[in-house]
C-alpha cells in the first residue's frame, strides 16, 4: 500500500497525500537524493478493468510523462522522473504547494474579470507551447490548473494529452475528458481525434466558470449538459467585462473559427495589464460583413453582395441524431476517468447530476449603455441610431450611405451603417464570399477571428482581420448586429496595425456605448 513513510524507488520518500482521483493518487515525497520536496502521482487499477485496458492505462502514465516532458514552459508542470512501484508506473513531479482554480471558485465564488484574466493568459500560455510540440491537453478545466501559493500558475495532468504522430490508446468509441469541458466537435459523431481547438473551447468554458461560478452549458444530466454543449447556446456571461470577447471567441462551436491561443494569451494579457479597461465590446467575438479597403483609406470598403440564406430543413431528424450520438459518447466516457488535483478537487467525468440552477432560465434583461467616456461625444448614425465617436475625429462622406469618422492623422476610421443582408446569418455570407471576394479583392489579406456571437442578448457577427495598406498594414474589426425591429446594423473600424492596441478602446467604446431607439 502506498502509505506515508513508504519509499518509492528506493529514492521517494512519501509523506502526505494531496489528491486521489478515481484512477490515481498524488502524494507529496521527500527526494531523498536531492533534498526536495516532489509530487508523485501513482496509478490504480480498478479491478474490472481488463489486461488490454490495464496495458493502455500503463502507456498512458507514461505518455503523460513525456508529454508533459516535451513541453518547457514555466506554467506547465515539471516531470523529473517516472519510475515503477508494485509493477505500476509512477510520476515524479514538482511540487507545487497550491488550490486549483476549481477550488477557488467553489469556496469563494466568482474571481474579478482581472484575476481571471492573469489565471487564463498563463494557461492559454501554457496551451500554445504544448500545441507548438505538438502535445494536446485534451482535458483543461479549472481542476487542472494549480495556483501556487506563491502566485505561479501551472496546468498539470497531462494524463490524457496525444502527441502528434502518435496512436490514440483509446478503444474506438471511447471518449476521455471531463464532459463539462468537453468541445462541441468531440461530441459529435464523425469526429476521431481533437485538435488544438478544441482545448480552446475547454479553456472557453473555464473562463466562464471563474467569472460566472457555474459552468456554460450546465445541465441536470451528463447527456443532457453533453448535448447543450454540442447544439445549443448559452447564456451571455454577466461579470466577464473585458473577458467577455475571449469567451465568446472560445467558445464558438465551429473549431475552424475559434478563437486560437496566440490571440487568447494576448487579449488575456491586455486584460489582465488593464485592470477595469475594456478589451472588448460586451457580446463580441467574431463576425463581420464587408470586405475590408486595399488601401490607406480607414473609411473606404467594397459594398456588401446580398447572399439569400436558404432554409434548414430536417432540423427534428438531425436534432434526434445528435441526441443519440451524444448519448453515446456519454455512456462511452466513463472510462475516461480523471485523476483529480490536489486533495478535495471533485471535477467529475460524466458523474452524478449537478444542482447547479439549469440554464433555460430567463436570460437577464439587457443593461442600458453606459454614460459617454470622458473625450466622447455621441454622433447620430442613422435614424434612431447613435453612437459614441472620440473628440476631435471628423466626419467623412462615404458612399453607400455609411456614416464615417476619421482621426486627425486620417489612418484610423470608424465607420456605422444600418444595412440589409440577404439572410440572418451574415457569418455564412462572410464565409462564402471571404476566398471568392474578400482575398481576391485584397491580397494578403489574414483573417484574425470569424463566427457568431451575441449583442444585447441578441445574435451578432464579428470579424476581425489585417489586411496591407499602401505603406502599412492595418487590422480592423466589425460588428453586425440586429435590432427588436429586424433592423440589422455594423460598427467598423480600421486602423495600422502597429498602433492596434491604441485605438482598438475606440471600437469597444463605440460599441458598448450604442443608442438604438426602443
């Protein structure tokens, strides 16, 4: 039995135990060789399992040792050594004196926008350097993210991570992770193995949890919560502030127009430095609907073609299809066990019914704009239509019937339009016309974020691109919403891309500040 004072490998001294989990036990030892304290998480074998399955559970300790090894990060764990005790692999790793994120959020409650932010840009960190080896997660979730005691940040448990170029260990059906944090396409039938994007969407969820104390997509039941992930929408997130963009960005269903880690870290770290300052409009995270200018002209853009939407047909066949598939995966998930970090961490895998409140809830009735920022005046876009627009800037006829305003250096334009798509979902318009028009029309054109996402409760697109001017390259971002009346509306802005960071405030500003007429 591993009990304390027991050595392991003639060289671990164990001393407490500081987590147990359904397939293993973290303990704290003395390296007695060293002289320090380690972690060494020793595995279990449930008794039902069968040899093939004890053979994958064998390699898989070992693969997470050396996925974990590959990956040099100061935010992700340190594993010095795995050695064998009573026949089963161990782990040997640094100790962290710590609580998870898990934790916290259970004993506290929801963490400030900026303390989450600093906990989620080291982990989107620690993500991005695991992704560039090639190692993926596959199982991010607040209780997998350890806050040191004395303020560092490590993801651990690689106990389910893949390395490219490697075989899955998994049986065909089977399904590892924790279901709560679990990404659409993981559930859905069709799809084998995750990829990079789908331990964004964990991450996504995560944020969620540390700012809202309770999951995005919670549910009575494990399939239940599992088919809300897969084909249904949650709640906009109430205390997110500057988070909110990511979020959303994150959470977006589609891998191919998640967000990625590289963005995520660096909006992370903008929220986090900024304390109170908002990175990103309330209810934004990725659409958009015209193409943007080839030129220096911040104000100057194609018009936008019509793009008729047709139909969905056979949604009750498809929405039963999925159910089923879901359920599957559910039922085929309890083998994905997880091993919990440290002690009194209960994050399950497809367990017991939570009680947390179900979220077909009433959604929140939406805020009224905030007062102007100091060096704002509001400017009326269009009939029953205004808009916040920094002092100084002037207006510029646009054709089209856009409204226009320019800075005093005329490189960063922001532009409102009330427009008419031809179809809801300007999403599908922008990614149909982006290759036939938008890269045609605009070489080097790089897109940044697409997909859907909501404003004021209410569906919303956003694109975020850069694209080369004549002597400079420029990023910009827009919004597309629609009002109560069917009136559908965008925010735009442009500006150089090395001066990005300065005057994105601008769009959030102008965003977050809209006057529409009730």
């Amino acid at each position: 039995m591993s009990d304390p004072g027991r050595l392991i490998a003639g060289r671990y001294r164990l001393v407490e135990r500081v987590g147990r989990g359904g397939m293993g036990t973290v303990w704290r030892a003395e390296d007695e060789l060293l002289g320090r304290h380690v972690a060494v998480k020793k595995l279990h074998i449930p008794p039902q399992l069968h040899d093939d399955e004890v053979l994958r559970l064998h390699e898989r300790t070992r693969r997470e040792a050396r996925s974990a090894a590959r990956v040099t990060h100061p935010h992700v764990i340190v594993v010095h050594d795995v050695v064998d005790d009573e026949g089963l692999p161990c782990i040997v790793m640094e100790y962290i004196p710590s609580v998870t994120l898990s934790d916290v959020v259970k004993r506290q409650g929801a963490l400030s926008p900026g303390e989450a932010a600093r906990i989620g840009r080291s982990t989107a960190a620690a993500l991005r350097a695991a992704h560039d080896v090639g190692v993926l997660h596959r199982d991010v979730k607040p209780a997998n993210v350890l806050l040191g005691h004395d303020g560092r940040i490590v993801l651990t448990d690689f106990g389910i991570a893949v390395e490219s170029g490697t075989s899955t260990l998994t049986k065909t059906g089977e399904l590892v992770g924790s279901i709560h944090y679990l990404a659409p396409e993981r559930l859905r039938p069709g799809i084998a193995e995750p990829g990079p994007a789908s331990d964004l969407w964990s991450l996504g969820a995560t944020l969620y949890q540390a700012v809202e104390g309770r999951h995005p997509f919670q549910r009575d039941t494990a399939i239940e919560t599992a088919y809300a992930i897969a084909a249904e929408d949650y709640h906009p997130p109430r205390n997110a502030g500057p988070l909110t963009s990511v979020i959303e960005g994150l959470l977006v269903k589609e891998p191919g127009r998640r967000m990625d880690a590289h963005e995520a870290e660096r909006l992370l770290a903008e929220a986090a430095a900024a304390g109170s300052r908002t990175t990103a409009a309330p209810g934004t995270a990725s659409t958009a609907s015209v193409a943007p200018a080839a030129a220096d002209d911040p104000a100057t853009r194609p018009e936008p073609v019509a793009d008729p939407v047709a139909p969905a047909r056979g949604g009750r066949r498809r929405r039963a299809a999925l159910w089923l598939a879901v359920a599957a995966a559910v039922a085929a998930s309890v083998t994905g066990a997880t091993l919990l970090w440290p002690q009194g961490d209960t994050d399950a895998t497809a367990s017991a019914p939570s009680k947390a409140p179900a979220s077909d809830s009433p959604s929140p009735r939406p805020s009224p704009p905030p007062p102007l920022p100091a060096g704002y005046h509001l400017e009326k876009a269009g009939e029953g239509f205004s808009v916040p627009v920094p002092d100084g800037w002037a207006p510029k006829d646009v054709a089209g019937g856009e409204v226009a305003y320019v800075d005093p250096t005329r490189l960063v334009g922001l532009r409102v339009d009330v427009v008419e798509f031809g179809g809801s979902d300007p999403v599908r318009h922008w990614e149909q016309t982006e290759e036939e028009q938008t890269r045609r029309d605009n070489p080097g054109y790089e897109r940044v974020r697409m997909g859907p996402t909501t404003f004021r409760g209410r569906p919303a697109g956003y694109w975020e691109f850069t694209f080369p001017g004549q002597a400079r390259d420029f990023r910009a971002v827009e919004l597309s919403f629609t009002g109560t009346d069917g009136t559908q509306y965008v925010v735009y802005l442009s500006a150089p891309n090395a001066q990005w960071n300065a005057y994105r405030p601008v769009f959030d500003n102008a965003v977050k500040g809209i006057r529409l007429r009730a």
